[in-house]
C-alpha cells in the first residue's frame, strides 16, 4: 500500500496554473506562483575539472560501441 502524498504545493495537474495546493485527499482553488529555482551553486576554483577521471568517464559510453555491434 502506497503512503498518501502530503499536503503541499505541487504542479497544477491542469497545467492553467503554475502550482496548485493539494490538501492531501484533493486539490483544491488555491493556485500560487511558480516555486523560485535556487542557483546553482558553482565548483570552488580551486576543484579540477579537467583530468582524466572525468574525460574516462564521459568516453565510456562511447567505448561500448563496438562492442554492440559485435
């Protein structure tokens, strides 16, 4: 048995508005403002991002290729 969703804001199942207040057994007339995005938090300079971890990590994927075709 699946736990009740909890009251709160959610995207409006109708899609007219941005959010939508479910009281927790229904929606209801309430529509409120798109939720604020937060920024991104960005890397601290002093973190690398280019080494070779991260470049085996992004050919991976093309490494099994060949291996698809076989």
């Amino acid at each position: 048995m699946s736990s009740p969703t909890p009251p709160g804001w959610y995207p409006d199942p109708s899609g007219q508005h941005a959010t939508r207040w479910w009281d927790g057994t229904q929606w209801t007339v309430q529509v409120g403002p798109p939720p604020a995005q937060l920024p991104r938090q960005r890397l601290p300079e002093h973190v690398p991002t280019d080494t070779v971890f991260v470049w085996v990590l992004a050919l991976l994927p093309l490494l099994s290729l060949p291996v698809t075709f076989l």
